[in-house]
C-alpha cells in the first residue's frame, strides 16, 4: 500500500490503560487481523505507561482497518482517550505532530491529506469517495479541531524544506549514471536527442546532479 493521506481516529474510550494491546483485542474480537490502525497515541490515562507514547501498530506497508471508503490509501492513527468529552493531551499533541511530519515527508503527504475521520464527509462530497462510504461518526471527536491541527502543522518548520537538500550523495550518483547511461545510447533514440540535450543541460537538472 501507497498511502495518499493521514486519518486521525479517537479511541472514543474513557477508561484507563487503554493502549495498542487493547485496541488489538477489540480488533480480533470483530474478526479483523488485528489493530486496524497503524499508530496509537497514548494519553495520560496509562498507569505503566507514558502520555504521549508512540506505539506501532499495523505497518505501514499494510492498509489499515479504520476508515471504510479509504482504508487502501490511507494511514489510521489513533489517540487513546475520547475527543467528544476530553481534547487530547498536550503530550499526545506534541506526539501526533511529530508523527504526522514524519509521515508526510516519508510518503510526500500533502497537508490537505492529513483528515479527521468524519471527514470522510468532505471526500464523500467531492466524489473521491463513493458516497456509501459517509460516515455519522464525529471521529476524531468533537472536542478535536481538524483545521486547527491542519493550520499548526503548516506552521511547521521541518515541514518547509529546500528540495534540493532531499537529494542525497547516493541519489546524485545515480542520476549522473542514469544520465551516462542515457547519453551512451543516445545513437539508439534518433529522433529524441534534442529533447536529451534539452533535458540534460536543463539548469534544474545540472544544479541537481552536480
Ligand atoms: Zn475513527
């Protein structure tokens, strides 16, 4: 799985100790594989645990169980707690920030990605979803302001990069012999060698591969 966007889930549970384990059972309990999300985030409420933790569960190479209608091109990360009574820790915050820019930088996620799960809607409504697949939940929760996490995410400044610093030594040299390579059999493309020559003595191209 290729995941396109970052959905945001409560646990809807107000009882203690609730973490990656209990969800699993839950999960098996519906006769599911296990966790359908693919991260949890711990609260406060975690007597051997702590607030904000970070546990792994289903991997990401996988598609997940928590979003119907988007499970295949998404990745489901759960706070512990329940955001119609309570918003989320400040921990958990500081947690699923750093999370979600890991994560979009990891699989190039746009902002406009990253949804709470009752935004569904939203998708459902600009038809990138089949509108069997709206849903009445108000997951991530009431208390949980999706464009506030959206604004404070754009904020960010891990997330404004210099493209160019992404592209390791590694990766230069492999563009340098993709472009030897190209240029070695340039005799077999006849009609494309302009073209070549245009892309290669493009100013993007040479301040990429030098
Ligand atoms: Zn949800």
């Amino acid at each position: 799985m290729f995941p396109e966007y970052i959905v945001l889930h409560t646990a809807a549970f107000t009882g203690k100790n609730c973490d990656r384990d209990m969800i699993d059972q839950w999960h098996k309990a519906r006769n599911w594989s296990g966790i359908g999300y693919h991260f949890v985030i711990l609260n406060d409420q975690h007597d051997l645990k702590t607030d904000g933790e970070i546990e792994i569960g289903r991997l990401t190479n996988k598609a997940g169980a928590h979003a119907l209608g988007l499970n295949s091109r998404s990745l489901g990360i759960c706070c512990i707690g329940h955001g119609d009574k309570f918003d989320f820790t400040l921990a958990q915050y500081k947690s699923l920030y750093g999370l979600i820019e890991q994560l979009m930088t990891e699989f190039s996620i746009p902002l406009d990605k990253v949804i709470g799960h009752r935004e569904l809607n939203e998708l459902a409504k600009n038809n990138i979803i089949s509108s069997r697949y709206r849903t009445s939940k108000s997951c991530p929760g009431s208390k949980i302001d999706m464009d506030a996490i959206r604004n404070t995410l754009s904020q960010s400044h891990s997330l404004v990069k210099d493209e160019k610093a992404e592209i390791d030594l590694q990766s230069k040299l492999a563009m340098n012999n993709a472009i030897a390579t190209l240029q070695k059999y340039r005799g077999q493309f006849p009609n494309a060698q302009d073209e070549l020559d245009e892309f290669i003595n493009h100013p993007e191209i040479i301040s990429m591969t030098r």
